[in-house]
C-alpha cells in the first residue's frame, strides 16, 4: 500500500509521540505487574495486532533454519530484552530521565557502525561527544556531582541505556540481515517469535497470577501498550522508513522526550527535572549530527564565525 507524503509524516509523528508518552504508563502498569508480565502482554497484543494490520504473507522458504536463527536473534534483541530492560529501569528511574535518555539509541546505532568499519565523520564524532556530554548531565541532573551515586535511580538510568544498547544491535542486525524482506514483514515476524520466546519465561515467573493485580487503570494501560504503542506505532514507524527513509524518520525522536514530559506530568504527576533539561537538548543535537554530513558541518560553522563576526564589528562600532 502506498501512502501520500502527508500521511507518512503524520504515521512517523504519532509513533514517537505515542512511544514517548508510553514511558509513564509502563511506570504505572509496573506497580500492579513486573517487567516480565509487561513484555509479554506487548508482544501478545502487538503480535495480534502486526498480523492482522500488515497481511504479510510467509512461505514455507521463510522458516528455513537460517532465518530462524536470526529471527530468533532479533526477537530477543528488538522486543523481550529491549522491553524488560525498559520496564526494570522504569521501577527505579523517571519516566522524564527515560525520555531524554532514549535519544541516546540512533548515537549507538552509528557508535556501532563505527566499529563495524564505517568512516568517522566530523559530524559523527561531533554527535558522540555531544551524546555523551548529554548523557551525563541527564544522570547527574539527580544532585550535582554527587548525583551519579543517587542509588537506585542513577542504576536505572544505565540499565535504560542498556536497552538503547539492545535497540542498537537491533537495528545493525537488521541491516544486515532478512535484506529481502519488507520492515513490516520483518517487524510482524520478530513479534510473533518474541511471543512464542516470552511465553514461557512469563509463566516460569508466575505472570498468570499476576493479571488478578490489574485494576481497569492497569488493564487499559497494557491494552494501550499492546495495541497502539506495540501494533499501530510499529507499523506506521515502518511504513515511514520504507517511505520517506530510516534518516528522515529519525529525526522525529525529536518529539518522543516532550511527549514524555507531558504525559509523566499528567498521568503520574511526574515533575520536570529542570536540570536534566540541558543534558536532553544535547543528546537531541547528537541526533542531528548522526545524521549530518561533514558539509552541514562545515556550513554552521560558517554561519556561528559569521555571527560572531557580526557582533564584533557591531561592538567595536
């Protein structure tokens, strides 16, 4: 199917907005369940969703032990430890602190390339320094100097980052890998598998036993999470990367940490960390210079010597 200009824009808008405001239902959803209950429970709805919204069609060729294994792989990487990791990090960490940090995710995704032989540009070194910069502030936003000891908050934070690191491999295994198939065909069948992978850690740990603890709230979260935030965000995010480019679509993360910001202040009176602030804004403009090249570089640095030297000749008038 193919979709206007417009449409893709508004897709790609609404699935960060979504992710971003996901963060503090999942903190919500989290003091009636655990980590495992709320990976399961996206990936069993998400996977119902994908299957019936996508019409992807599988041949007996596609479960072919090669695309299993990776498969497999994917699952693991892209949903069950990705989402758990996430879910674990929000019990100890804000909602706002997981925001920011996700920005983190596409600076990973080209640190890997980087190690993978990929060239470092200007822009990209200038990106990692910025996304590092970032980082920090975010975490010591807890306190000062003494923040990063701020114990378990500070412990969240970094097992959040952890996830973006799961995301990043995610993604470079994707690149590499099922390069034959569509996103969403590739997307639909690494749910289904994270499902059929979770299942029976989630019954190991008790999980059936643990949806007697949903009140309406939490069942109306999880629902939200499986349906919009694990079927619908995840099919529009691939529609918009096969549309208008994987470069493109990145740059709307921009809207995902403001999303969180609102929705953390509206459904867990979650408050603005005012100093994490800064560290966020960096880790966004570490985004855009992932995704710049060494000429738009060039080109800023142009225009800031020129303003300066527009002030210049401004004070000495």
């Amino acid at each position: 199917m193919r979709f206007s200009r417009t449409s893709l824009y508004f897709q790609v808008s609404f699935a960060t907005i979504v992710w971003g405001a996901a963060y503090p239902l999942t903190k919500h959803l989290l003091t009636q369940v655990s980590p495992m209950s709320v990976v399961f429970l996206r990936a069993l709805i998400g996977a119902l969703v994908l299957v019936l919204m996508t019409g992807s069609r599988f041949t007996a060729a596609d479960f072919r032990l090669t695309n299993l294994w990776r498969l497999a792989v994917l699952s693991v990487v892209g949903v069950t430890l990705q989402h758990y990791l996430q879910g674990y990090a929000l019990t100890y960490t804000t909602a706002g602190n997981a925001g920011w940090l996700i920005g983190t995710a596409p600076i990973m995704v080209a640190l890997l390339m980087i190690t993978m032989g990929e060239v470092l540009s200007a822009a990209k070194a200038l990106a990692f320094t910025l996304g590092f910069a970032g980082t920090l502030a975010v975490i010591f936003s807890k306190g000062g100097a003494g923040g990063v000891f701020a114990l378990p908050s500070t412990a969240g934070d970094f097992i959040f980052l952890a996830s973006c690191v799961s995301w990043a491999f995610y993604v470079l295994f994707t690149r590499r890998w099922l390069t034959g198939w569509t996103q969403a065909k590739v997307t639909t069948a690494t749910m289904v598998v994270a499902l059929f992978s979770a299942l029976p850690l989630w019954l190991a740990a008790g999980g059936p036993a643990e949806m007697a603890r949903l009140d309406a709230t939490g069942a109306a979260y999880a629902l939200f999470l499986g349906v919009v935030a694990s079927g619908f965000c995840y099919y529009f995010w691939n529609n918009a990367v096969e549309g208008i480019g994987a470069v493109r679509s990145s740059y709307f993360i921009y809207l995902e940490p403001f999303a969180t910001l609102a929705s953390a202040y509206y459904f867990i009176g979650e408050r603005v960390t005012w100093g994490a602030i800064p560290g966020g804004l960096a880790i966004l403009a570490g985004v855009y210079f992932i995704n710049a090249k060494d000429q738009s570089l060039a080109r800023l640095r142009t225009r800031v010597s020129s303003a300066l030297g527009l002030q210049k000749h401004g004070s000495l008038a």
